[in-house]
C-alpha cells in the first residue's frame, strides 16, 4: 500500500495530498508534508475526499437519449452534430462551457480544438463566475495576467488585509497560514459586509456597504498620499500615471465622504488608513467578494492601485493577491480558457493568433475573443448558438437568472454534458451524455492560486466507460477530420506541447512560460514535484507591457442605488464551509454534509422582527428573475437591510434553496463576470402544518412530494428534512418495502413509522403538526444497528441520552453541545485547550473561529454574574 502523492479536488490553495489505497474504491488521505501550499495540512473536505470516491450517482456509459450506446457511436454523433453545424451556420454557432474542475491538459485540448481548428472563441468557463475581474484588473495594470504573490508572502507579512473573502470557510489552510503569522504579531483586517468567521477574529472588521470597495481603496490610497507613503521613485521608475489620475482620486476620498459612502465609523476607517500607511509589508487578499461584482475589475484595480503607488510590490510580505475558487482556475488561464484569451497568456492581437495558428499548424484562429458565460447562455436562449458541449460543470445551477439558463438548454437542437455524475440539473437537457473520469482516476496538472504547478495522479482505474476529458475531445477532434493534430496517447504529450507554446516566439514580453518542461520525457512527467512558475515577478520594477512599466488605473466609485420599492433588501450569496459548488462531491460526505443540513437565508434580527421571520422558520427570498425557499437564520452577522444565501443546493438535493434562480444577468463591463454579490431581493415567511424528517438506508423511491424537502448525507443512508401544509401522508412514498410499526399521537398531529427489512431498520418517518421531533444522531446510528432497538419510535435508547448538538468540528466529528459540556466541565480558557480535550480545531483549523465563539459565549454569563 504505497501512498500516491497528488492534490486536493476542491479550491484554489492546491493542497498536496497523500493517498493510499486500502481496497476497491477505498483510499486513506493524508496532507503530503512535502507539498509547499498546505505543508502536510488539510481542511475538512479534503481531509474527507475518502468518502467521495464511491460510485454512487455515477455516470458509466455513454447515453444517447435515454438509451446507453457505444463510445464510437456516441463520438461519431457528437462529431458529425458539430460538424453538420458549423457547415450549415458557420463556427459561431457552436459552443464550448468548459469549468475549473478540468485538469490543464483537458483545458489545452478544448482551446485548441475551439479556436484554432473549429475557428470560433466560443469557449468559456465556470471560472468566469469566480475570478475573470481579477484576469481583467492584472492584464488591465500589468500587461498580463500575473499574480505577484505566493503563500510565502503571508508568512512575511506585518499586516494582512482579506476584502470579500471567508477566508476560514472557503480556504481554510490560507487562513492557518494567516493566523499563524498574526500569532506572530501581524495585523489582520477584514474588509466583509458580513461578520463572518473570518472577521470575528480579526484585529479589525470594516462591513462595509456592499459596492463601496472602490470608495474605500482610493480612500486609502489618498490617505496613503498624504501621509507621505506613496513611493514616488517606484512610480517614475516603473509605473505610468494618467494625467487626472490624482486629480480624480482626490474627489471624495476624504476620509468622512469614505466612511458615508461605505456606511463605516470614520474612526474604524482611519484605523485601517493608519495601519495601512505605517505597514509596508502589507499583502491584500481578494477574492468573490471584490470579483463578483458588476464594478469587479474597478475594485480589483482599485487594491492594484493602493499597492503599486506605494511599491508594495515585487517584494517579500508585500503584494496585492488574488485567492481563486477552483483547483484549477489558473491552470485554465495559463492555455486561454477564457472565451477573452487565446492560449499561453496571449489575446487575439492579429501577431498573436498568427503565432497561435503556426503552433498549432492549425486551418483557421478565431479571429476575435468569443461569447462569455452570460452572453454565451443569452445567445443559446435566443437560438443562435446551436450545439454546446458542457464540461464538468452544471450551468443550470450556478449560472445567474438560472431558470433561463435552463429554457435556453432545452430549446438548444444538441447539447452535450461531459460529467462523472448521470443525473444533473444541467445534463437533463443533455441529447448525448459522456462518462468522465472523476478525482483519483485522471493524471494531469493543476495550477493553484500562487502559480504552483502540481500533479493529479490517479489512483483508481476509471470504472465502467469513463474516460479522461483528454481523450474524449481528442477522439471528437479526430472525428471531425484533423487525426494527426489531435494523435495524443498521454497526458504528458499535451503537457509538453502547452509549454512548448508557452515559450514559443516568447521573447520575454509574456512572463509565462515553461521552457524547462517542453522536453521533460514521460518518466519525468509521472515523477513530477511541485514547482512554482515566474519567480517573484516584478522583483526587478519591470512589468510585461510595451514600456516594461505598469499602468495605475482610474476607477472611481459608481454611485450605490437606493433600495427598490419592491426589492428592499439586498442579496448576497456565497459558500458554506464544508460543501462545494453544487455538492455531487461533498453531499456523498456524511462527516461534511452535517455542517449545514439545509440552504439558509442569513436575516438581521431588525429585519428578522420588521418582516415577522422566524429563526428556524421559512421563508421565500424573492428577486425580479424568480423566487426560491430557504430556512431563516437570524444572525447578527448580517448587516441590517441586507440577507445571505448559499450556492449548494439544486434540485437533486431539495425543493427549495435554488440560489443560482436569483441572482440577475448583469455583468461587469471590462471582464464579462456576473455580480452575484448585490441583487435587489424581497423576502416573507412561509407558514406550514407539519414538519419533519425521513432516514432511509438507500435512496428515495421518489422526491418528496411537499414544500420543503432537503437531502443530505448520512452514515448508512440519507436524511431528508421535510415541512408542508399538505397531507403528509404523500411522504409514505419514499418509504421502501418491508415490515412497518407505526405510531400516532393525534392531539400533536404527530407520526412516527419504522420500516423493518431484514431484521433491520430500513427507515424512519417522523412528522408532527404540534409536538417536538427527537434528535437524528440516535436514529441515523440504528441504520448500520445490529438490531431495532424496541424504542425506535421513540427516537432515542432507553434512559438518558446525550445529544452531541449540531456539528461543529467535521475533521472529528464533534458537537456544539460537547463542546460547550467540556468548557463547562473541564474549565477550559482557550482554542488550544479545547483541542487538547477534544481534538476540535487541530486538524483543518477551519471551525476554530465558531470555537472561540463558544468560549466567548460560554465566559459571558460567568462575567455578567460577577
């Protein structure tokens, strides 16, 4: 059982991982100590990858309709569709929606048959919705698209400014490296609407209004001005200025016009200024919350800005940085997965698809960049994009004003879904579907947030049909009729060929390339270490544009519109802790689906008590594009007026929480990427006549057919969440065969049904109109029981039970109610301690904020008492 050395599936950070095979489809994981992004560490859905590796829900063969077909028949027929197409409308009229989730060499072969041999730019990615602002900003001051950091610049840094970003929840082991260099003595500022995690332990939190960002970084930066910080010989040096660039800056950045605009106490907001200004080692993280923004790419050049007029730049523990989403976001911008570039960090300059086309020894270039996400789902809606190819990715869910992403799916003459899943949101629109191979079956690259290049190997061979994406848009390249440009028999070969492009005619003016990779033969390949690209880049004041300077940018702040009359409030949305994008991952995780059971709307208690919303009630969340229904959760976090969303949720999971419905189809102007962050929203409470759960042992027979239904994983089955104010006795349907003992308590509306198969629960229905339900933990353990308990209808053993509460810690599994029991018991004063007694917080660290919340909470009553 030897370990095989590969990285994590989910985000940006690109953790290395060791895995080792214990059986079939079995694998322990393990941080690789020797990986230079996480240094042996793992967050929770890392370090429970082991339990996504299963089958369940898998696509295994290729399906042509409903019917299952060959690979060469289905291949032959999404060939020819493409073909007749293209020969019909022209190369327009086909298109390709590729995602983050791809390996490089996966990504390369989709660019190349796109632009160079079918001719259109029509390829985009899910990485659009995440991070194209930040690819505009970069290109927009550096010439390129170039981040000028990497993790070792957290670790010198004195202070570390996080804007819109949880970085605790969505990059746990960034966020260790953060909290370790502030128990070293640097300053944390968090720059987040909403009090997050991440905020509650910073050393100070702006929740600023959203889309005030630009207003608060010129603010900074004309503090920074007055203050004599900015580096005058830097900007004669290295930099271009526009002529009304501080002129323009000047109009409003005072500091109580800021602190208006971005609704902040002034003394919070000159705190920030001061320790900005008295701080040169500063490095700024950003992430959704500045890029999903319809002013993204202004904010992202506004924080470019305030770093290159102060040369905090180019130098150790000082740099502006853009954390990605996906694990292989950068990967797909490094070969042009963005309809806006062409491979190898090049745009459509006619020299650059000239040099593109010779590479390639392609028939044709596209002769201009292509349709981005939104547009390209616009023009698909209204007819003129005929056949699409989806990649590993579910449109239908995270797209924004989704419900018209689907109509314009089902009206398209051919669509085709790549995907390691059967049944999606996005692939129920699907006339051909094509077995993927999933993590742990495919070898290729990926690049993480700080331009570390790292190996995916596999560990598996691919069940049934799957194939690797490589191979499948190879075999359709070939069948289009160009086989000798499309001849790949390996990954490697494709990794070789992106780096010889890489540096092919690269006099130096593109920053990226890999020169020393184009000849590294196929042993080399496989045996692969992590390796960083582009040094420090801008070390030496030079920047890839024409003059070798940068350019600073003049953005002002847009003026914020006033709620709407029928929209009062205003939507955010984003990730939960322990789940990712649309779950076909996470959700087969019980240890991580327990984290969040259900999609939740975030409500201050203000908006909670105006609007008559229940903590733990319903609610529908309502915006000009569709509604959808959410469970409320009332939490100070929020800023009053304002509500909170997650991203999760589809209609695989629940009847409720469709996030992607909401959002509208505005974009920003310079990089295409939606604005997911502010949406004008309504809200209102749902009333309903009963509530409850069922857990079975296997799948539902059947969605349940009431209002509110969530699915979420659990040790030996899945547990639904119900409510409704129909008959609940339509539940019944989901129940399997088998013996059934039932109880009922009328005067609480209450029932309760076990189903008994084989001497063993196979089942449980609980529903009541009036009365309490018990705990899940008891019931959920009686799945895998040797025996039924005779108290299953109870819920619970005989005599008292423990009831470990909602979980806190998902690397161990532990709750809010034992936790809080050890503080109490054990005295326990701090994070630390709590780890000792319970091991919560020492593996991933994520949960170590909600940790020092309860010992806050836990401290309060014993102060207020004294």
């Amino acid at each position: 059982m030897t370990a095989i050395k590969t990285t994590c599936a989910y985000c940006g950070v690109g953790c290395g991982i060791r895995a080792t095979v214990t059986g079939d489809r079995q694998v322990r994981i393990e941080g690789d100590p020797d990986h230079p992004a996480n240094r042996g560490k793992l967050c929770s859905k890392g370090t429970h990858l082991g339990e996504t590796v299963g089958l369940e829900g898998r696509l295994l063969t290729p399906m042509i309709g409903k019917r299952r077909a060959s690979w060469d028949k289905a291949l032959d027929l999404v060939a020819k569709r493409f073909r007749d197409t293209i020969a019909q409308h022209g190369p327009d009229s086909v298109a390709f929606y590729v995602s983050g989730q791809l390996l490089t060499e996966d990504y390369y072969l989709a660019n190349k048959l796109m632009k160079g041999f079918i001719g259109s730019a029509n390829i985009d990615t899910n990485s659009r919705l995440c991070m194209s602002s930040a690819v505009a900003g970069h290109t927009r001051a550096f010439g390129e698209d170039i981040v000028p950091a990497t993790y070792e610049d957290i670790d010198a840094a004195d202070l570390i400014v996080l804007v819109g970003s949880n970085t605790a929840w969505c990059h746990p082991i960034i966020y260790q490296r953060i909290r370790a260099r502030c128990d070293a003595g640097a300053k944390l500022v968090v720059i987040d609407p909403r009090r997050t995690e991440t905020a509650e332990q910073a050393d100070l939190h702006l929740a600023l209004r959203p889309g005030s960002d630009v207003a608060l970084m010129n603010g900074a930066l004309a503090w920074a001005r007055a203050a004599g910080v900015v580096d005058a010989d830097f900007l004669t040096a290295s930099v271009t200025t526009p002529e009304d660039f501080w002129t323009t800056l000047d109009e409003g950045s005072d500091l109580w016009s800021v602190a208006k605009t971005c609704d902040v106490a002034p003394a919070d907001l000159r705190r920030f200024y001061e320790l900005f200004a008295a701080t040169p080692r500063t490095v700024t993280l950003f992430s959704q919350g500045i890029n999903q923004s319809t002013t993204g790419t202004d904010q992202v050049n506004a924080i470019l800005n305030l770093h290159l007029a102060t040369g905090r730049i180019g130098k150790p523990g000082a740099a502006p940085f853009s954390i990605t989403g996906q694990p292989n976001a950068m990967g797909g911008r490094e070969v042009g997965g963005l309809a806006s570039t062409l491979a190898a960090h090049m745009d459509f300059a006619p020299e650059n698809r000239a040099r593109v086309q010779r590479f390639w020894a392609a028939p044709t270039i596209a002769p201009k960049p292509g349709l981005k996400a939104v547009d390209l789902f616009r023009e698909l809606g209204q007819g003129r994009i005929k056949a699409l190819w989806i990649m590993a990715t579910n449109p239908a869910v995270s797209m924004p004003d989704a419900g018209a992403v689907r109509e314009a799916l089902a009206a398209c003459p051919f669509v085709v879904v790549s995907d390691v899943i059967a049944e999606t949101d996005s692939s129920a629109h699907a006339h051909v579907r094509l077995p993927a191979a999933a993590w742990g079956e495919k070898d290729g690259t990926v690049t993480n947030s700080d331009r570390t290049i790292s190996r995916q190997r596999a560990l598996f061979p691919p069940p049934g049909d799957a194939k690797p994406d490589w191979w499948i848009i190879k075999e359709v390249g070939r069948r289009m009729g160009w086989k000798t440009a499309f001849a790949y028999d390996r990954p490697a070969e494709i990794w070789r060929e992106h780096c010889r492009l890489s540096h092919y005619e690269n006099d130096g003016s593109r920053l990226f390339a890999l020169p020393g990779q184009s000849s590294a033969g196929n042993a080399d390949y496989d045996a692969m270490q992590p390796f960083r690209w582009g040094g420090t880049p801008f070390a030496d004041g030079h920047f890839p544009t024409a003059d070798g300077r940068a350019r600073l940018v003049t953005v002002t702040q847009k003026p914020l519109p006033a709620p709407l009359r029928d929209w009062p409030l205003t939507l955010n949305t984003g990730r939960y802790r322990d789940h990712w994008h649309t779950m076909t991952r996470t959700g087969l995780a019980p240890k991580l689906a327990r984290h969040r059971e259900e999609p939740l709307v975030e409500v201050h208690p203000d908006d909670a008590t105006r609007l008559n919303l229940t903590d733990g009630g319903l609610a529908r969340v309502g915006t000009p594009q569709g509604t959808s229904l959410y469970r409320v959760s009332v939490s100070t976090g929020q800023r009053p007026g304002e509500l909170f969303v997650p991203i999760h949720w589809t209609d695989r999971t629940a009847t409720g929480g469709r996030t992607g419905l909401l959002p509208r189809p505005l974009t920003d102007p310079y990089s295409g990427q939606p604005g997911f962050k502010r949406t004008p929203a309504s809200i209102a409470a749902v009333a309903t006549r009963w509530r409850g759960f069922v857990i079975l042992s296997g799948e539902a027979n059947a969605t349940p057919d009431c209002l509110w239904a969530t699915r979420v994983a659990v040790p030996g089955g899945w547990l639904w969440e119900v409510a409704g104010d129909g008959d609940p006795a339509a539940l019944d349907a989901l129940l399997p065969r088998g013996q059934r003992i039932e109880a009922t308590d009328p005067a609480r509306g209450s029932r309760r049904v076990a189903v008994i198969a084989d001497d063993q629960l196979a089942a449980v229905l609980f529903v009541t109109e009036r009365g309490e339900l018990p705990s899940r933990d008891w019931l959920i353990a009686q799945l895998s029981a040797p025996q039924v308990a005779p108290t299953i209808l109870a819920g619970r053993a005989p005599g008292a039970q423990v009831d470990r509460g909602a979980i806190v810690c998902a690397c161990f599994d532990i709750g809010v109610r034992t936790i809080v029991a050890a503080i109490r018991d054990q005295q326990l004063a701090d994070v630390a301690a709590i780890g000792a007694a319970l091991g919560a917080g020492t593996n991933c660290g994520s949960c170590r904020p909600a940790l020092a919340r309860l010992l806050t909470e836990a401290q309060e009553p014993a102060h207020a008492h004294g």
